[in-house]
C-alpha cells in the first residue's frame, strides 16, 4: 500500500475515533432526577463531593448554586482547586433549568418575583407570560431540593450557601425577604434589581414594615462596567439597596457589597466566586 496512503488512512481512523468520543464528565460527580409537586417541573440536581468525602466521616457545607449550566462547572473548579487549601471541602449542588422548557422560560419562570409581562430588559416578552413564580421555586428549594439532599449526603445545614447571578441574584434577594433563614449565606453576584420597574425594592419596603430581623450574611458582588446598561446603573442599584438594608437596621443580617474593578456582566461570575467562598467558609488555620 502507497505510504501516504496509509498515513491519510490513519489519520481518518483517528478523525473517526475523535468524533465518537464521549462527552466529559466532571470529577466526583452525580445527577439526582427530581420532579416537583409543588411547580409539576422536572429537574436535575449537580451534586460534587469533595474528594475526601468517602473516606471521612465529617458533614460539609453545601453550597446550592442556580443557572448550573454556566455555574456549575465554573465552582466544581473552584471548589477543586481551593477546597481544603483555601477554604473548607464543600458539596456543591447545581439545580438544573426544568427539563420540558428553554433556559429563558425557565430562569424567567423560577427566579422572577412578579408577574412583568411586559418587562422588554429580560429574555423575551414570549418568556414573560411565564414571570413571577419564583414563590413556588423557592419552595420547590426548602420542601424538596434541601430535604432529599439533607437525606443523601453528610451536609452540615448550619453553612448553606445560596448562589446567584443576574435573574439568579434577584432570587436570591427574594428569599432573603421571604425566608432569610433557608440558607446561611447568600452569595449574590449582579443581582437583576432593575427588573420590573425595580420590584425588589417595593418588596423590600413592603417587608420593612412587619419584619425586623433578617438573620443571613449576604455578599453582594457586581461589576465595575455594568454601571453602563440600557436597563439602568446596575452599580448604584446595588449601592442604593445595600444602603437600604442597612437603614432598615435588621436584626442579625451582615451585608456587604463588593464592585469588581474592570469586570462586566458576563465576566464578574467567576471573578467573585472565590473570593466569596473565602468570605463565607475560610479554612480555619488552626
């Protein structure tokens, strides 16, 4: 057989083989199937065990983390990298968008605290119609996300971490007026305050008037760019809630802000990631 014959022959059975390749799978990982009966939606949960976790005995902190497909894979890093060096070996557990619809309809659906069907700054006025369930997903948290993962892993439910970003973010400052005490820690980066006229803050107002306390330490992270948005200056939202929060004077809640020089939207996520995880569950050096 001609020589360059057989090397363009190898060279195919390796393009071959390339193709048909299995897709990559994140070290110590698993994937819980869950359906909802409280919003009939079906999920998937991410769980990553930190590496010692077989051959310990210890509970861990959980950190549960939204828009897994960007979020996910981005704090299984983290957490591999920094866990048990630079902070404590953590299970992360990633939810899914809902099986049955597009990521749009599903964040809109999820993370979104009232009904804006006209709301023009989110993904599409289309994935709108379904805005404002975000009661029913938070509750789809507390009464069946927390309870099975609570009954499957050593988790230690005194350091919960909840995580968002963008829509996410929003989430997350809506459980905080709702049910502070779901989660220990939130981890908030460029929080979506601008949606629907500024809803959160007319939620918050609300709350201020028959709550006094709001036991949960809350990071705020966001970028210095994202002052530049058609929706609004997303920084000095950011300012101007923290600064409401603590007005209000809200027994037992720690919040902080930080503005991340230099980065946008899309870029501040996996900048604010680890220096939150350090704020929230640092390695004892003892």
């Amino acid at each position: 057989m001609n020589r360059w014959l057989m090397v363009l022959l190898a060279l195919l059975s390796v393009s071959l083989q390339a193709e048909s390749a299995s897709g990559y799978r994140i070290p110590q990982t698993e994937i819980l199937q869950l359906t909802s009966k409280i919003n009939h939606q079906k999920y998937e949960l991410y769980i990553r065990l930190p590496r010692n976790y077989e051959t310990s005995k210890q509970s861990f902190p959980v950190a549960v983390l939204q828009d897994s497909g960007f979020s996910f894979p981005i704090a299984s890093g983290i957490a591999g990298l920094m866990g048990g060096r630079d902070i404590e070996d953590l299970v992360l557990v990633g939810v899914s968008y809902s099986k049955d619809t597009t990521p749009q309809i599903s964040r809109t659906r999820d993370y979104t605290p009232t009904f804006a069907p006209n709301e023009k700054g989110a993904h599409s006025l289309e994935a709108q119609k379904y805005s404002g369930k975000a009661k029913e997903y938070i509750k789809f948290i507390e009464m069946e996300v927390i309870p099975l993962i609570s009954h499957k892993y050593r988790l230690d439910n005194n350091k919960r971490i909840f995580i968002g970003h963008s829509f996410a973010g929003l989430l997350g400052a809506y459980i905080l007026l709702i049910n502070p005490e779901l989660f220990d820690t939130y981890i908030l980066g460029t929080p979506s305050l601008w949606y629907d006229k500024g809803a959160i803050f007319r939620l918050e107002e609300q709350h201020s008037k028959t709550n006094k306390s709001m036991n949960a330490t809350v990071f705020m992270y966001i970028g210095e760019e994202e002052s530049i948005s058609k929706r609004s200056n997303m920084v000095q939202d950011l300012l101007n809630y923290e600064k409401i929060l603590k007005s209000r004077n809200y027994k037992d809640l720690k919040v902080q802000t930080h503005i991340i020089k230099g980065a946008t939207h899309f870029s501040s996520f996996p900048l604010l990631l680890p220096d939150a995880l350090q704020r929230a569950i640092p390695l004892s050096k003892n």
